[in-house]
C-alpha cells in the first residue's frame, strides 16, 4: 500500500511539474513586417469593435425591453383592479 501511495505521489508531482510543460510562444512584436500577421491583428482589432458596439446595443435593448415590460405590467395591474388606464381613455 505504502508502494502505491508514493508512485502516485510521484506520478503526481512529476505530472505537474514545470519541467514537462511547454514553453508558451511569444507573441510577435506590434511592428512586425509580416502581412499576414498584420491582417490577423487588422481582423481581431475590427472583431473587438464590432463586439463592443453589439454589447452596447443590447445593454439599450435590454433597457429598453425592460421599461416596455413594467408599462405593459401596470396596465395589466391596472386592467385587473377595473381602472381604466390612461392610454385608453
């Protein structure tokens, strides 16, 4: 048992240790001559922007969801006690 439990401790710790993980790659420079490099950074630049205004819009959206939800709530409130509501008179 004592056999087993220290194999898996070394299983363990040499699984984890860092001589076994790889090197991360460097990211090129943001001067670099190379155009395909240049495009990728182009498109993920212009994929960021396109995703901040989406994200905005829906936070309007969602905003403006919500106030048309309470409004359609009071009338409905309002329908059920019997009092007319203002859009209807």
């Amino acid at each position: 048992m004592k056999k087993l439990v220290s194999t898996v401790l070394f299983c363990l710790f040499s699984a984890a240790s860092t001589c076994w993980a790889q090197t991360g790659t460097e990211k090129p420079s943001a001067g670099t001559n190379d155009q395909i490099v240049q495009m990728h950074q182009q498109i993920s630049a212009a994929n960021r922007t396109y995703d901040a205004k989406v994200a905005a819009a829906k936070r309007v959206y969602l905003r403006q969801k919500a106030a048309a939800g309470k409004e359609r709530d009071a009338s409905i409130a309002a329908a059920r006690d019997g009092v007319p509501s203002s859009g209807t008179q």
